[in-house]
C-alpha cells in the first residue's frame, strides 16, 4: 500500500524540482526525501525520477501521479479535520433517552447548550420509563440516560454502569379543587389515610414509592385508577376521583395553587444520568455538563411551591 506520507512528498518534489529543496521545505534530509521516493517507487512498481549526477527529473508516470496527489492530499486532510472533530467532540453522534419530566424540563435547555458547545453533533431522543432505559444504556444501544430513582425504593445500578446525581425533588400531594386539605401548608400521609388515590401502573417505582410511604404511616392505599401519565392523573384528580402523589418536576405553574408539599422523611424523587464507564464518546461530558447545568438553573429559578390563597386556587381551576 502507498504511503500517503511519501505521496506528500512526491507532491513537493515536483514543486519545487529538487530534492534538496523539498528537503528544506519538508524539514527532512536530502537522503531522507530520496529515500521516500524510493519506497514509493518500490511500492508502486514505477520508475518516477531520472536521476542525474546533480538534478532529478520526473518521468511521465511521476506527472500522472502528480496530477492527483492534490486530491489525495486534500481528502487526507478533510480525514485528518473529521478525526480531530470526532475526537474533540464538535461533531459526532449522541443517543440519549429520558423520561417524560425531566424531557420537557431538562432536556431542552441541556440540548440547547450541547448544540451551542458541539453545532455538529448529531443527538437522536428516546423516551421511556428507568426500567426500560437502563438495559438500553447497559446494552449500548443509549449513550446516555436521564432517570429517576426514589428514597423509599430501592435500586441498584447494572455492573460497569455510571450514575450521577442531577437533582433531588420534593414530593407534592395534588388535591381536587376546593378540598379542605388543600388549606394546610403540608401535609403528612397520615392525613390522607381514608383518600383514594391516582397513582402509576403497578410494580413502577412510583406505585411502590406510594406504597411504602403508606405503609410507613400505617395503612394501605386505596388505589382508585392508575396511569403513567402525568395528563391522566391530573384530570382524574380535578374529576375529584382521588389525590395523587407528584413529583416536583409534575408540578406545573397551573397546578403549584392546588399542590401541597408532602412532609415525610425520605420521601424524595432523584434524578440521575446514567451511563456505561467504558464508553468513550467525546461527547459525553459536553452532555453531563449540559445537563448539570440545566439541573442547576431550575433549582435556582424553578417557582417555590407554597400555600395559595383562596382566589388563587378558585381561579386555577385546572
């Protein structure tokens, strides 16, 4: 196979006409550029110079090839540029997946600034639950995740997988309008031992969350209806068919006058990005720092969630 070197060499040869002067112009020897030209016709079967006591002079198959060392160089180099820009993480390829909240919350502005920092990088989104975004990370086929865990409920991460913690978040008790509990600023679960409720399907760490929390307080929820959409439970709640526990990216700006924090020990939701330590794409820590920085804003600039006045909540009605 031709050494692109040598052909770069070759190149400069017939600029200059010499080989002393692509030497200099090299930063080889005289010897050293002789030498290349020799492996170079070695490698390609030709005779390329006529070699004179004091000058060289290209033969027609040297012209031939000379005609297209410039393409050759040039396409090298575009390599050479993609490779440093594969490398530095200003172009590439990211997949990511996330669940629902953090997706409307976190992930555009986090994606906003890895577009900023990397113009070029290509970031494909997925969306699902932690328990079907962890195997796609752990089997390769996610880069990257965005999922949640709770205090109450155990998890444990896959060997060789790398979890950060982005954000703790409070837990919410969302009330029907105009329910009495909605005038206390807390409230304890132990206050809503007789309620029904709105939560996850089954076996979700939300619904085991709730349970758990339940229990605690020494009862069993009465589940009325499950959804794993956050739409579903809100407007099951505003139909008054029971409460429901929200984590505190749920809580929109429509809903903050009929939320109530919960006030029990343990009981928060964390989000963590997640990824296998072996990969080593560059643009992984362009994105964990994206979303750090993400995570960082809504905390100081997220809305806090108090007791709302009584022409606050009438006028929600959400």
């Amino acid at each position: 196979m031709i050494n692109p070197i040598h052909v770069r060499t070759l190149s400069v040869v017939l600029e200059t006409g010499s080989f002393s002067e692509a030497a200099g112009e090299l930063g080889y020897t005289a010897s050293a550029v002789s030498q290349q030209i020799g492996a170079l016709e070695r490698a390609s079967g030709l005779v390329l110079f006529e070699r004179g006591a004091r000058s060289v002079r290209p033969t027609r198959a040297a012209l031939v090839l000379g005609q297209r060392c410039s393409r050759v160089l040039s396409e090298l180099a575009a390599l050479e540029d993609e490779a440093r820009a594969l490398a530095s993480g200003s172009r590439g390829m990211l997949r990511l997946g996330s669940f629902p909240t953090a997706q409307a919350v976190l992930v555009p502005p986090a994606l906003a600034r890895l577009a900023h920092k990397s113009p070029h990088a290509e970031v494909t989104l997925g969306e699902g639950e932690p328990s079907e975004l962890v195997p796609l990370v752990a089997s390769g086929r996610l880069d990257a995740a965005l999922v949640y865990t709770y205090d109450r409920v155990h998890r444990q991460w896959p060997p060789g997988m790398v979890a950060v913690e982005l954000l703790r978040e409070s837990l919410f008790v969302l009330i029907p309008p105009g329910d009495p509990a909605a005038q206390a600023e807390q409230i304890r679960m132990a206050d809503l031992c007789d309620r029904s409720w709105i939560t996850s399907q089954e076996e979700t760490a939300g619904a085991r969350s709730l349970a758990n929390l339940c229990a605690s307080a020494g009862f069993a929820p009465q589940v009325a209806f499950r959804s794993n959409d956050y739409n579903v439970i809100r407007a099951m709640v505003r139909a008054g068919l029971g409460v429901a526990l929200i984590p505190e990216l749920a809580v929109t700006d429509e809903l903050r006058p009929c939320v109530r924090l919960l006030q029990e020990p343990s009981c928060a939701r964390r989000v963590h990005s997640v990824r296998r330590a072996s990969d080593t794409n560059p643009l992984l820590p362009y994105l964990e720092d994206a979303l750090r920085r993400a995570s960082n804003f809504y905390r100081r600039h997220c809305p806090p969630t108090r007791a709302a006045t009584t022409e606050a909540r009438e006028s929600a009605g959400y």
